[in-house]
C-alpha cells in the first residue's frame, strides 16, 4: 500500500501531527509544497484554521491533485477555535472528484494564548492511533 502524508502549517501544530502519524505509519510527514510523484492509496492530509479557513497554499495543493493519482484522502487538523478542517477540505476535494475517508483526526492547537499546551503528547499518541487504525481497516 502506498502511503503519503502532506501538511501545512504556519504555528507548527499541525506539522506535530504529521510527524507523529509518520512515526506511526513509517512514511515521511512532507509540506504541502512536496507534490505526489505516485500513485497513492491513501493520503493523510494534514491542514488547520487561519481565520475561519483552509490555508490558501492547502487550497492550490488540493487543486494540484490527479484523481488518478490519489485513492483516498484522510484528513487531520488542528485550530484553536473551529472543530476541524474536515468539510472544507471535503468540499474542495470532492471538486476535484478525489474521495476523502469519513473518519478524521482533529485537536486544539496552540493559538496566542489559547490551549497553550496543544497539541500534547496525548493528543500525538491519539493520532498515531488513528492513523494506524485507519491503515489496519482498510
């Protein structure tokens, strides 16, 4: 199975992530500014909330994608204040004709001084166990 996971960042909180599910899964955590050179089963994708949406640079990335390249997208997020980033990357990459797996990741991400402790090692052990969990159902 071929594996690949993107993000983007600008506090660092979502590149923890990405780091952790690499740990878990075996793969390279790589930005958003590294395209797919191949197929790909699954894709973690890995974005957060700047006010009130998807980073712009996510945005041009998902546009970026062949269909034919990329079998499944699952989405992990962090934000200090939103719930996730799950149904605007939804929407976008349905544009795109690309399928996105119901299941997510999301945590509280360090903002100014809002849950300055996020994400935690809890949170990361969290995520690990998502994506491996996602991984051993498919």
């Amino acid at each position: 199975m071929n594996i690949a996971i993107r993000y983007y960042t600008k506090t660092g909180n979502t590149k923890k992530l990405a780091d952790a599910i690499a740990e878990a899964v075996g793969v390279p955590a790589e930005s958003v500014d590294v395209p797919l050179e191949e197929p790909i089963d699954v894709l973690f994708l890995g974005s957060s909330v700047y006010a009130a949406g998807v980073d712009g640079e996510v945005k041009d990335f998902i546009a970026s994608l062949d269909v034919e390249m990329v079998k499944k997208v699952v989405n992990f997020s962090t934000a200090a204040l939103l719930p996730s980033t799950f149904s605007q990357v939804t929407k976008l990459l349905s544009r795109r004709g690309i399928p996105i797996d119901e299941r997510e990741f999301h945590c509280r991400g360090k903002f100014k001084f809002m849950h300055s402790s996020h994400p935690d090692q809890e949170d990361l052990n969290k995520a690990q166990t998502f994506a491996t969990g996602i991984l051993n159902k498919l």
